[in-house]
C-alpha cells in the first residue's frame, strides 16, 4: 500500500504518498480525511504524519517562486490541501525529509519536522529562509537519526548527531482528559488560540490545573 497507517497505544501514525496525488479530492486525501475524522471516534490521543516532501524548508527545496508560492507541485498541494485538514483535526507532528537537514516549525500548533540527514550531501540554509518559512523554530544542517518514544502518557521524539550527542527534543504529554502542548513563543500562543484551544496556562500552574 503506498499510504496507509497503525495505531500504537492510542496514537495513530499515518503514512502519506507526496509522489502520489494528494490534492483535495483526490483519492488519497478523501482517504486521509476519513482516517482523519475517525480518529476521534477511535479515541486517539495524538496523531502523527510522515510523508516525503517536507511542507515547510529554510532550505533548497522550500524555495519559493516569483509569486511567493513554493516551486515545487506536493509542496504547494501539500499546503493549500492538506495543512487545512491537519489543523482542523489537530494533528500533533508532521515527519518528512527531502531537504537533506534538520529543522523542527511549528505552524499552529502543529510540529513540522524535516528529518533528511541519513547520509546523501547536506543541504545549506538558504537566504531566503525567512520568507520561505516564518515558522522555522530549530534547524541545523547535520547527519542526524530521530527516536520516537511512545509510551501511555506522552511521546517524546529526540534527535541525535552521528556521535550520540541530542541536537533537540520535543515532548508531548497526555493525561488522559486532555492534551498538553509545550508553547515556544507567544507567537505560539496566538496560534493555539486562532485554532481553537480555549485553555492555555503557563507552565507553573499545571499542577493545580490537572
């Protein structure tokens, strides 16, 4: 199957096809919006996505063209089609390489993660980064491997050099009532509250909170 997904402790992971059409009504999106909405159903706690093409790159192919649309076509669908369905259901992290680096961005309240460091020749940081992607949050251009670790409570991905050194981290909690994202930035914040999430306190208070 060349898209398809499982499900691991109540957290579902889907596989994407970025080579395979995915604009909306194709047979693949009208697939992954059912998947999607019937996470819910499932009681899924978080939802992740993996596919090829990286949606948003400070590097060469997050390059955008004379109108300020990315140039290449799964780039551009990917985020006129598909980023409206991951935010409409709250998808927690998107995983994908094609730009040989890393970079983790956070788009409301979603986390990108463009994970292409396994070994072929290492993409620069372009200097159009800025405007090829406003939502860049790390990114260093280095051989790299990620671990997802999954446990009932929370899902903890970490990144490593070839050296065993972690070059970054994100953590996502669940308590079982509701989720818990880690805000970077007030930026951040705005988002979060754009797109819905009513309750957001800081840090210091989740221990009355939950």
């Amino acid at each position: 199957e060349r898209y398809y997904y499982f499900d691991f402790l109540n957290n579902r992971f889907i596989f994407l096809d970025s080579n395979l059409d995915y604009s909306k009504g194709s047979e693949q999106y009208q697939w992954l919006k059912k998947t999607l909405e019937k996470s819910k159903e499932d009681k899924i706690n978080n939802i992740f996505i993996s596919m090829h093409h990286s949606l948003f790159s400070s590097s060469r192919h997050g390059r955008l063209n004379e109108k300020g649309l990315p140039r290449e076509k799964p780039i551009y669908i990917g985020r006129r089609d598909l980023v409206p369905l991951f935010e409409k259901y709250k998808v927690t992290a998107v995983f994908a390489g094609h730009d040989h680096t890393y970079e983790r961005s956070v788009k409301n309240g979603i986390v990108y993660i463009t994970a292409g460091g396994a070994g072929a020749p290492l993409y620069p940081k372009m200097k159009t980064a800025k405007l090829q992607n406003p939502y860049s949050k790390f990114y260093k251009s280095i051989e790299h491997y990620l671990i997802v670790n999954v446990d009932k409570n929370k899902v903890n991905i970490e990144v490593y050099d070839l050296n065993g050194n972690k070059i970054d981290a994100k953590e996502f909690d669940w308590d079982g009532c509701h989720k818990i994202y880690l805000l970077e930035s007030n930026e951040d914040r705005y988002q979060a509250i754009k797109i819905g999430y009513e309750k957001i306190f800081p840090i210091s208070e989740l221990e009355y909170i939950y």
